[in-house]
C-alpha cells in the first residue's frame, strides 16, 4: 500500500498517486481516472489523511 507504482497497478488502474511522506497525519493525492473498471465521465480528484502506521499490518 505504500508504492505508488502498485497502487497504480493494483487498485486503480490508470490513477497517479503521490504519497510524500508515509507518517500518521500526512495526506495521500490521487486522482481517480475515468477506466473499464468505474463510471467515472471524469477525473475525480481524492485527497486522503493517514490516520495510524503499525509496519508490516497497516
């Protein structure tokens, strides 16, 4: 969940991801775009905050 390339691959084909700094706190920028897999008529823009890191579980 933390590489941005499988992310990407795996959970939303196609939808750049940019996570600067993997701390509690820190927010996660994806734009979900429109593919086969979703309805989406456009890019939808998502902005998420990490809310707790337990390595190697969450």
């Amino acid at each position: 969940m933390t590489n941005e390339d499988m992310l990407i691959q795996r959970y939303a084909p196609g939808s750049p991801w940019n996570i600067p700094n993997l701390s509690a706190g820190e927010k996660v920028i994806s734009t979900l775009m429109p593919n086969a897999h979703n309805n989406l008529k456009e890019e939808y823009p998502m902005t998420l905050t990490i809310e707790k890191i337990i390595h190697y579980q969450k």
